[in-house]
C-alpha cells in the first residue's frame, strides 16, 4: 500500500513539476536530439519486447508483500552512495543519519527486506555521484538517453557509471550480480506502468514530455526542493554541459 502510494505521490509530482510555472528557469539542452530519439526508441523497443513482459510476470507471480521486501532491500544497498556522496558534497550529518538508517535496516530489518528505520523516524536521503558534480560545480548539462536505462543528463550518465562502484552487488560474482541487477530493472520498472497509462491518455508527444520531466524533477532532486534565484544561474559556456576546469 504505501509502496503504491509513494509511487503514485512521484508520479503527481512529475505533471505537477509540468504544470505550474517554474520557479528557476529549466535550460533543456538536447543538441544530441537525433541521436536521443534513436535510443529512444531502441529503449522503447527492448522494454515492450522484454522488461515490459517480464515485468508483468513478476508482478503476477511474486506476492505483493515480497515484492516489497525486495523493493526495501534494494532501497537499502542504495543507501551506500548516497552515505559516501553525501560526504563528497559534505553532508556530514545527514550522511551520519544515513549511516545509522543503513545500519538498523541491515540488523533489525534483516538485511533490509524491512524498512524498521523508517518506523524509528530516521529521514530517507538519496544522493548520487551526479548530484556530487553538480555541487562542485557542473551546473548545467545536455539531455542523453543512456541504453537500456533511459533519461538522463551527460553528467549524470557519468555520475551513474561511478555510482556503480559504490554500490554492493557490484562487488559479487557475474552471475549473482547480474541477476541482482536484472531484478533491480524490473523492480524499477513497476512504476512507470502508470506513468505511460496517463501519458497515453493525455496524447501528448512521450519524448519531450520525458526529457522535460527529467529536467524539472532532475532539478529539483539537485537542489533538495530549495526554490533558486534564477539571477543567480550562468548558463554553461559549452553547449554539451561538460565539466568546469
């Protein structure tokens, strides 16, 4: 229920983020557009053929509550990176809390299948490594579709690369890490089944609708909600968003 819910509370807050005025200006910069719409619709085409269907399967044959559990257990390895990145972006004492939530989901939560550190009213947090440039300072950057994962930015293509060497099943042999990473999509994957009900009945263009949303929400992740002084942004001087000197 309340797995539904927070998806349900994200997925309002995407059209919402579209609906109103923006309170920063969004630059969307898409000069890879041509190259953006063909993994488009490759993305497209792999997950109708495969991660659509396997996912349907999965929510059929697995319990609602272990579909849960495995939902809190992913949650949970993924607290590892946002605990170092939110050093990188000094953090320290939200990376502290995240340290002790980690800790009583992998003991009292038995390895974080049960989310006890919420019911103890440790916060959840969620950072990453392109969140981290973006503090030190990569501010703006261009739309890319990554394979086989979707919208993205270039620096949080990046950021996603080297988030994966801070996550655990990284570190566990071929099989068992792929297979965990195979799960991790269609756990993933779950939530965007009402996304594309409400895109479709909407009619509108799916591909700038995706890109703009990524932007608006992307944004606001970065920023932790704060509302930004839009005299206090400077375009980026390269139009494919890399890195300051």
């Amino acid at each position: 229920m309340f797995k539904k819910f927070n998806s349900t509370l994200r997925i309002s807050t995407l059209f919402l983020l579209l609906a109103v005025t923006p309170l920063h200006a969004i630059q969307e910069c898409d000069p890879l557009e041509p190259v953006n719409r063909v993994l488009y619709d490759f993305n497209k085409l792999t997950d109708s053929m495969y991660v659509k269907p396997a996912t349907v399967v999965y929510e059929v044959v697995i319990p609602y509550g272990a579909r849960i559990s495995v939902s809190n257990w992913f949650n949970n390895i993924g607290v590892v990176p946002t605990i170092i990145n939110g050093v990188l972006q000094f953090k320290i004492k939200q990376a502290l809390s995240d340290t002790l939530r980690l800790a009583v989901n992998s003991t009292l939560g038995v390895f974080g299948f049960f989310d006890v550190a919420t019911d103890f009213g440790i916060p959840v947090h969620k950072e990453d490594l392109g969140k981290t440039f973006y503090v030190w300072g990569w501010k703006n950057s261009s739309y890319f579709v990554v394979p086989l994962i979707g919208p993205s930015t270039i620096r949080d293509a990046v950021g996603m690369a080297g988030n994966l060497f801070f996550m655990v099943p990284t570190y566990f042999k071929p099989l068992y890490r792929n297979s965990v990473y195979a799960l991790g999509v269609i756990n993933r994957r779950q939530d965007l089944h009402e996304i594309e009900d409400i895109v479709g009945v909407a009619g509108v263009e799916y591909y700038e609708l995706v890109r703009s949303t990524y932007y608006q929400y992307r944004e606001y992740e970065l920023t932790d909600g704060r509302v930004i002084n839009p005299n206090d942004t400077t375009p980026g001087d390269n139009i494919l968003g890399e890195p300051p000197d």
